[in-house]
C-alpha cells in the first residue's frame, strides 16, 4: 500500500482552474479519472488524513503512485474530456461505467428503412450514425426528449412498430405529436428519412440554419396572428437550445483538428497537442525540451509538426493543424503534410471563434507544464548537486558554491535608484536572507559605480560583523540604510555569511565592479562572475572573453534563475518606493491628517501637483476634510517645495501633465 504523501504536489503546484485528473499507479496505468470545477481544491481532497475518506477513495489513493491533471477553460471541456478518457483508458477506480465496459451513444440506424433514434452500447454497427459517447444514458434521452419536439423521429423498438402498424394506431408519441408516427402512414419512408437526416444535421453541428428558418416562421407566424403557431415555434427554438447546452462540444461543427501550443524561456521550452476528433478531445500529448539551438516559436512549432507526423499517414494527420506560429518557409511544411495525408491540410494560426479560445487552452496547459517542470528540476537534489558542480568547473572553483548572492540594480530613467540582492543555499532560494539597499548618494543611470557600491556596502557589514557585534540599524555611505525583510521571530538577520560566489546582473563592466570593492576591502576568497542577458554569457573579472556554459547545463540553468530572482526582487522594490513616492511629501508634515484622509485626498485629486493648485474650497469637497483641515493642507502646500513627477499607480511610469 502507497503512502499518498509520497506522490501529493507541493504546494503551489496545482492551479485554481477547472480541469481533469488521473490517478496512475505503480505500472504508469490510469486507474482514475476525474474532473473538477477547481484542481487544487479537489485533488487537495484526496490527500487528507486516509481516516476521513470513502474506503473506496481511500484504496485508490493509496493504489495509486503517481497524479497528473490537465487545465481546461470551462466545466463543459473538463466533462468532454473526462468522458474521452474514461472510455479511453477504462480506469478501474471509475465504477459507474465497469458493468458493461462501454459508454453509451446516441444512434440514429440509418440502415433501417424507418430510421430509429436509440440509446446504443458496445461496438459500432455498419450504417448506423453515432454521437457522444454521453457519460449517462439519462442525458441521451433528455436531449432526445428536447429535440423530438422539432425532429419527430422514431424511438420505438421493432416490435412495438410492428404491433402499432397492425392495429393501425400510433404510441403515445405519436399522439403527443413526438413522433411522426410512419407506423400508421402519416408519413412517408422518404419523409421519415429525411426528418431522420435533419436530426443527423443537428446533431453534427450544423444548427444555424434550423434555427433561423425557425425564428423565420415563428415571425412570420406572429405577423399572420397565428399566435398559437408562433408559441409553439417560439418553444420549439427554446427546446432545440437547451439541446444545443445539452451536446456542448469543444468546436461546434465536428472538427478534425490538433491543435499545438508552446511555451518556452531561454533555456526550455513546453510543447502541448490537443488532438480534436469529431469537435471533441480525444487525447493530449505532450513534452519539455531543451533549446539546445537559438530556436524562436516558429522553430519550435516545425520541430514539433516533424515529431508528431514524421512516421504518421492518412488519418492520423488531421485536416487542420492549428499552431501559434508558422514555420518559415510555411508552403513546404504545408505541402509535407498534404503527402502525408493525401489530401490538403489546413496549416495556420487560429484568429477568433471557438478554436482561438480552445488554443488559449491549449496554451495554458503548455505554460503550466513548463512551470511544473521547472519546479520538479529545481527541487530535486541530484540535479541542484550536478549544476554547484558545473558552475565550479566552469569558474575554476576549488569547490562548488554552497552559498550564491546575486545583485542587481534597477531605477527609472536614472532616479530612485535601488539594489536587490538575493540568497541561494544548496541551489534553493534563501528568501529570508533577501536584502535591499537604497542608493541616495547619486543620481543617474550608472550601474557600474552603482554595483560597486552595494558590493561594498555588503562586504563591509560582513567585516564588522566579523569583528564585533554592533547595532543592526547603521548608515551605509550617503545615508542609505540596508532594509532586511522581518523574520519569524521579528529579529533581522545580520551580513554574517559570507557566500562562495557573487553574481552580479551584467557583463563585464559590472564584473569589474564587484571585484574591485572586494579587492578594496581585502576579501579575497569570494569568487564573483557575471550573467549577460543578452546571449547568457558568463563573465569573469580580468577576462577578455565569457565562458559560455551549454545550453543544456544545470549550471547555466541554476545561474539564470538566481539572475531573475534577483532582477525580480530589485524591481518589486523599486516599483514599490515609487508607489510610496506619492503618499510621502507635505501631507505628512499636516497635524491631524491621519492615512485614510491622505488617500482619499490623492484620490480625489490624483496626484500631488492638482492637490498643490487646489483652493481651499475645492479641498473642502474631499469627503472627510473640513475646512480648518482644508486651511492647514493649503498653507502646508504653499510652503512645500514643488511635487514630484506624478507617478501613474497602476504602471508605475511618470505621467505628463496631460495624462495626470
């Protein structure tokens, strides 16, 4: 018996997205599917404590070895596709389809001379239409019940049309006007067969032209006064809708259709199928790959398209393939894949419609594989092992870095110029070791000198804390203080660790920089080294040219995400001082004026500057401000210095004098 907690997702793993799910064991078999309304809140369900489930749920959980789930858009998807896959892998754990080992169809037998509409199980008949399958039989025959009232085909068994011809006398159906009853001649077998085509028609997807000819007549009925024929019209169209909501499809006219979506990075990238097959999912494919060449999507997409087709033929090529991008040259691949298929196929991207919202789909799956992907890899210890040891090879180091800090710069346009500076211990990020650092001595877009001094100012507090233990809150150079996210216990870590290796976001320059404020403190034994963004070169200080690690390394991998994570921190904080940049200023120096009123000032004024040219009597129509308030603000306003740029809240860009 499987412990469940063996295989259960970490958190974070599974989306909030309706979706399908399948519980695999030991083999690789799938031996449940399901669907949900929200993945995360279903699957969490199933790894509770094993004392609160259903003994069924909890021999399956323990059963099974291994969970996957796939993100859909809407609940209806997630029912087709969980339909598709019960009766494809026929899991063990899904009980309500074992007894007979088939699911159920709406059949219309037109290899009969009076067609008949019937609920079909087990193999397929020879001239006989099929539509689902249906996950209930319940669900046929409500559908069927809607669309007798337009379609008045025949439901009847062999012999009770046989018994009702001989005593001349329809079934109930046909007297409650569900049936067009052929049995008695009200119509012909041409007639009958017809309407039994109409039904196919509908059925398949083609169902505009039913109900416009039926909102047609139910007008012209209600023009003539035939207000009784319009009603029933009226309640025909009513009926053939619900019926449509009923045999909801993923692409409503039947497609044969895979669709493929990629999401990549620098490094990686995920390839996702959705093989459609009669307007449903029939099946889902899918696969991480390293970008071991300078390859766009277009690329990606003709890799793909030749892994998918190069050994299929016929009707295992589809009429349409729908991608996010066109190989290039597009006219070749085309033509490769018309020979395949001996017949023409559709290569293009989907631009409006059902098939564009399937594709974002499609897509969304891509991207949520990639993210589990990337987590699993960076998770898992032999892997974080193999990258310490290649970054050490790759930099000449003695040992592999146990302990990597990556900095970075960011400003905007030269001002509010900030620094990030991240922690990985063992190849895991060290969020509670993060730092931030102000740069108030200078202004302008000169990362260089910026670098060096942030590596400095690390450094430096490393060395007194070597030394002594002192106060936790010091002026660094020009008055910044390094601002330490809180702790558990409320206690800020001090610069008492030092690590093996520093990152810096930049080429050679910043290289240079960093290694210069270690070499003027005498620290000697931290290596430092540089991630470019451009091509992902690593630099060295004193070198001329990068160390170029493969693209498939787990050192180049382990070095981007430490690059990013610090590109990351240092914007969030540099977005946010912005942010703050309109709240602080004259209103804060107003006696009385607590938060709530500032904001509903900036509010109602949006932004600093109008407040500024505001007379006392337009301050006063700021809900909450009286006018001795109202007094105060104007005279703590004139006597201010002037505002800073309006910053937009929302993007965080200065605003001009029109946009404010």
């Amino acid at each position: 018996m499987a412990d469940p907690s063996s295989y259960r997702p970490k958190p974070g793993q599974i989306p909030d997205s309706p979706g399908v799910y399948r519980f695999r064991d030991e083999h690789g078999r799938v031996i449940y599917v399901g669907k949900a309304k929200s993945l995360r809140q279903r699957l969490s369900s199933y790894f509770q404590d094993l004392a609160g489930l259903h003994p069924r749920t909890r021999t399956m959980v323990t059963t099974a070895a291994s969970v996957e789930w796939t993100v859909v858009s809407t609940e209806v998807e997630a029912l087709q596709l969980e339909y598709s896959w019960i009766k494809e892998y026929d899991p063990r754990f899904n009980v309500k389809y074992r007894d007979d080992k088939s699911y159920p169809s709406l059949a219309v037998t037109l290899n009969e001379e009076f067609p008949r509409v019937q609920v079909m199980r087990g193999p397929k008949k020879k001239g006989v239409r099929y539509f689902g399958p249906y996950a209930h039989a319940w669900a046929i025959r409500e559908t069927v019940d809607l669309m007798l009232r337009v379609f008045p085909v025949r439901t009847c068994s062999a012999g009770v049309f046989k018994r009702s011809a001989q005593i001349g006398r329809p079934c109930l159906l046909g007297y409650i006007g569900k049936c067009s009853a052929p049995c008695v001649g009200r119509v012909s077998a041409e007639e009958h067969r017809e309407l039994a085509e109409e039904f196919c028609d509908f059925m398949a997807g083609r169902t505009g032209a039913y109900i416009r000819r039926l909102e047609q007549g139910m007008h012209d009925a209600a023009e003539e006064m035939e207000y009784e024929k319009a009603a029933r019209l009226r309640d025909d169209i009513e009926a053939l809708r619900r019926a449509m909501e009923k045999n909801a499809v993923v692409l409503a006219d039947a497609t044969d259709a895979d669709l493929i979506a990629v999401a990549e990075d620098e490094l990686e990238a995920a390839v996702q199928i959705f093989h459609v097959r009669g307007g449903r999912v029939r099946g889902q494919r899918g696969w991480v790959t390293d970008k071991v060449e300078a390859v766009d999507t277009a690329g990606l997409v003709e890799h793909a398209l030749q892994q998918l087709y190069g050994e299929e033929s016929g009707d295992a090529v589809p009429k349409e393939v729908l991608v996010p991008a066109l190989p290039e040259p597009v006219e070749p691949v085309a033509q490769w894949l018309g020979e395949r298929r001996g017949a023409r196929v559709d290569l293009r991207i989907p631009q409006r419609g059902d098939k564009k919202d399937l594709m974002a789909t499609v897509q969304r799956n891509a991207q949520q594989a990639l993210v589990l992907h990337k987590t699993k890899r960076a998770s898992d210890l032999t892997t974080r092992s193999r990258a310490l040891e290649e970054i050490a090879e790759a930099l000449g180091l003695d040992s592999a870095p146990l302990r990597v800090e990556c900095f970075d710069i960011s400003h905007l346009q030269g001002q509010d110029v900030v620094a990030s500076m991240v922690v990985f211990e063992d190849g895991l990020a060290r969020k509670s070791e993060y730092r931030r650092f102000q740069i108030k001595g200078f202004e302008g877009q000169d990362d260089v000198r910026s670098m060096h001094e942030v590596v400095g100012r690390r450094f430096r507090r490393y060395l007194r804390e070597k030394m002594k233990t002192g106060e936790w809150a010091e002026e660094a150079p020009g008055g910044e203080i390094e601002e330490p996210l809180p702790e558990d216990d409320g206690r800020p870590k001090r610069f008492a660790y030092p690590p093996q290796l520093v990152v810096v976001d930049g080429g050679k320059p910043q290289v240079a920089a960093a290694k210069r404020a270690l070499d003027e403190l005498g620290v000697t034994d931290v290596a430092v080294c540089g991630l470019a963004k451009r091509l992902e070169e690593v630099w060295l200080p004193d070198e001329d040219d990068p160390v170029v690690l493969p693209r498939t390394s787990e050192g180049l991998y382990l070095l981007q995400r430490v690059r990013d994570e610090a590109h990351r921190f240092a914007i969030s904080y540099q977005r946010g001082k912005r942010t703050k940049a309109l709240r602080a200023g004259p209103l804060d120096a107003v006696p009385g004026l607590g938060e709530t009123r500032k904001q509903a000032l900036l509010k109602h004024f949006g932004s600093l500057k109008r407040l500024r040219a505001a007379t006392v009597e337009q301050i006063c129509e700021t809900p909450g401000i009286g006018r001795k308030t109202a007094e105060t603000i104007a005279a703590a306003l004139a006597g201010a210095a002037p505002a800073a740029p309006a910053v937009n809240m929302a993007t965080g860009e200065i605003m001009d004098d029109a946009e404010e």
